[in-house]
C-alpha cells in the first residue's frame, strides 16, 4: 500500500510540475509577444511623427526658400529632431 501511495503521489507532482510548466511557458509566449506588439506600435509611432514632421519642414523650407539663413536653421533644428526621433 505504501508502495502504491507513493507511486500516486509521484505521479501527481509530476502532473502538478508539468501544468505548472505549461502555464509558465503560456505566460512567457504571451509576455514575449505583448512585448514585441509594443516594439512594433513604438515603430509604427516613430515612423508616423518622422513622417509629419519631414512635410512640414518641407513645407517651412519652400515658404522661407529665399532666406538661406532660416532654411539652415530649420535644416540644422530638423537634423537634431532626427536625432531625437532615432533614439
């Protein structure tokens, strides 16, 4: 009887581990992939802001065309909201 108690004992932590097991990699499968959804929805941002940005500079650029001064200056503050951007 002893025998047959322990053989049931160890044949239910081994079911106990191997759900526990499954829950765990379940969680770490759906962890990975919410991480990733944020990667790719924080891509998908940056693109977007990058995008606006450069048409409005190209539209500040072609209005302010005759002042090579004001066309360096956004030239130069645009470089640095690249930058800013790219991080």
């Amino acid at each position: 009887m002893d025998y047959e108690e322990l053989c049931k004992a160890f044949e239910q932590e081994e079911q106990m581990k191997t759900k526990h097991l499954q829950k765990k990699a379940a969680k770490k499968k759906v962890t990975r992939q919410v991480k990733h959804d944020k990667i790719v929805m924080r891509d998908h941002v940056r693109g977007e802001m990058k995008r606006h940005i450069e048409y409005q500079i190209k539209s500040l650029r072609q209005r302010n065309a005759k002042d090579c001064d004001v066309v360096a200056f956004i030239n130069k503050k645009f470089a640095q909201i690249r930058q800013i951007i790219s991080e």
